[in-house]
C-alpha cells in the first residue's frame, strides 16, 4: 500500500483475508508509507516479485506518471489507485475506485445497464470492483503469470463495449474520456456481494436494505456533495451509471471549477452549487457524499428524503453518519465507504492475482477487523 497516512487502512485485513482463502501461499499485502515526491523513485526500485501497487493519497496522480500505459478511465479522472505489473516489467494504472462505486451503487440502487468510458482495449476498463490503495507482494507465481492475470480482467468488452483490439495496449476506436456503449445486465454481475455482505443487514454497516424501487441508471438525477478527489470517481461512476449531468455542490466554487475537464472527459454537463444550496438539491436519484467527516451532519435533520434516492456516503469510520442515519430511517438504499473498500479491493485481487476473489471470505474478514 502506497500512501500517506496509511496506518489505519484495513485493506490488508481484507486482501490477506483473499490470498488466504484462495490457497495463493507466498502471496503478502503490506503497507509502505510514501509521499507523492517519492513514489516515482520507490516504484522503479521494486523488483519482479511485485505484482502490483494500491495508491492512495496523495500519491493518486503521481502514480499516472510512472505507468508505461494508463486506462481510460484513470486518464479522464486524472488520477490512478492501481498499478499492475505487466509480463515486460513496465507498469499499467488504473482507476478501480471508479468501476467499486459503480459496483455498490449498481446492488443498491437497480441498474442493469452502465455505460463505458472506453478509448482503449487489452488491459483495459475491468470489470471488478476498484481499489483506494495498497501494495500487493507476489511469492511463488512468478512474472510469467502477468499475462494471464491481466486477460482477466481486461477489455472494455468485459462491461458489453466492442472494442478494436485484443491485447494490452491495442488502439481502439475512442480517446481516452470518450463516452461509449451500453453495457449489457452481466456487466456489474458481482455487485451483489460488496453491499449485501457489509450494506443489506450486515453487521458493520447496518444500512442498504432500502427500497427495491430505487433506480439509479440512465437519465439518473445526481448530486455530489464535496469537489475534492472522490468527487472525480464519482462523476466517472455517475456517467457509467447512465447520467447525463451531475450538480456538484462545494463551499467553494473553484473547486467545482477544477472538476470541469473531468466531466468533459466523460461527456457529462457540470452544475456548480454553493453549499447553502445543498439541502434543496438532494431531492435526486442519487446523492454522493464525498464531504469529510462532520461536514455534511448538518444536512441530517434538515433533508427530506424521497425513500428511492440511493446515497453513498464516502464515510465508514464512525458509522453511520448522521446523514446515512437518516436517509436509512425513511428507507432509502445506503451505501457506506466501507461497501466501497470491499469493492474496489475484490476488483485490484483479481487484477493483481488473475484469479477469482474470494469475495465472501474477504468480508468476513472485514467485517472482523471492524467488530475488533
């Protein structure tokens, strides 16, 4: 795990849980402290028996720059969470982050059809769930095994997209951002278990068992409260959901400003709002908290909640928030960070590893560290 602080991550729990359960013996997931300045030179001395990398912050953008290729969705984001190793050495990047949300969002909230930013095929968009940051060691399987491990996973046919090539670094017809495609009903197939095993009645999360009519997909109405780099991964996540346009709420305008390239990228039209406008703008399909901790309590006891608007809330830790508290109350379908950790850490496993995750397994073991 590439990040600073990353002391309290329990992506470990969760991915050594997964090497565990799947018999990959050798295998280790550990954290490494670094600074954005330093993650160029610490990633060129690692050597073959890394099979990959989770970035988290601030390191998010840095990771773009030491990747020899960098898919779609990370390029339109501006920022990468996963590097994985490929059979020359070289480095790919990713944004999971983006393809988790979509995950947890999909089992929440009823879409059957997200669209794909698509602009490159091979070691393309996966169709996991997406990470927020570690470093996965690799033991006994060697750097033969790259080639495997990302077919995959790979492709932006994975998500129902044709695409012009085959193999990791194969040209197809779209640039990076470009919005393309329906993905088919199977494209999102393994989002049931990131919200039904921490989100509908589970024991860390207590939420998510909301209204069945809930639909978040195409023609979606969607609010993001908070412009920082969440925000990012949620635009990306709202476009592949079907949105057309997000309304982007921040205390500061230039903020939201810094945002405008990202939903250019994805083909969405921005709406900025000042913060004083937050409580009217949650009458949505879909309300994205990406806000610190504390930022968004004032909103609770002042929303009126329709019981089929979804909300994520980028917190876990204390959970619920007060504003999940009272969204759950009236029904509505929520989904914690910690759904998310879930999802994005099954998506970078099964790139890192090229086997299926062992999805049930890493939730206990989260679900443990988190009773713990």
């Amino acid at each position: 795990m590439l990040g600073k602080p990353i002391a309290h991550s329990l992506s470990p729990v969760i991915h050594n849980a997964g090497y565990a359960a799947a018999g990959l013996t050798g295998w280790s997931y550990t954290r490494i402290e670094c600074a954005a300045a330093e993650l160029p030179d610490l990633v060129a001395g690692l050597g073959p028996e890394w099979a990959g990398l989770s970035v988290t912050m601030p390191g998010k953008e840095a990771a773009l720059t030491v990747a020899a290729e960098v898919s779609p969705v990370a390029a339109a984001v501006g920022a990468a969470n996963t590097l994985v190793r490929r059979p020359d050495g070289t480095w790919y990047a990713d944004n999971t982050d983006v393809t988790g949300m979509v995950d947890v969002l999909t089992s929440a909230g009823g879409a059957s059809a997200p669209r794909v930013v698509s602009g490159a095929a091979g070691a393309g968009t996966p169709s996991g769930a997406g990470g927020l940051g570690e470093v996965s060691g690799r033991g006994d399987r060697g750097v033969d095994t790259g080639a495997g491990r990302l077919g995959l996973v790979s492709g932006v046919r994975d998500l129902g997209v044709e695409s012009g090539g085959v193999g990791p670094g194969s040209p197809s017809g779209g640039g990076p951002g470009t919005v393309s495609g329906i993905g088919g009903p199977g494209a999102v197939s393994d989002a049931g278990g990131a919200v039904s095993a921490l989100g509908a009645g589970g024991a860390v999360t207590g939420l998510g068992a909301g209204a069945a009519a809930a639909v978040v997909g195409a023609g979606a109405t969607v609010t993001v409260l908070g412009a920082g780099g969440t925000a990012r991964a949620a635009l990306a996540a709202a476009a592949r959901l079907g949105a057309t346009g997000v309304t982007v709420v921040a205390r500061r305008r230039a903020a939201v400003d810094e945002l405008a390239p990202v939903a250019t990228a994805l083909g969405l039209a921005l709406t900025a709002a000042p913060w004083a406008d937050a409580v009217a703008l949650t009458d949505v399909d879909l309300l994205i908290s990406t806000v610190p901790k504390g930022a968004a309590d004032e909103l609770a006891g002042v929303v009126r909640w329709r019981p089929t608007t979804v909300l994520f809330d980028a917190i876990y830790d204390p959970w619920p928030t007060p504003l999940a508290a009272s969204a759950a109350a009236v029904g509505c379908p929520v989904v914690s960070g910690l759904d998310l950790l879930l999802a994005q850490a099954v998506g970078q496993f099964e790139q890192f590893t090229g086997v299926p995750a062992p999805r049930a397994a890493m939730a206990a073991a989260l679900t443990a560290a988190r009773v713990d």
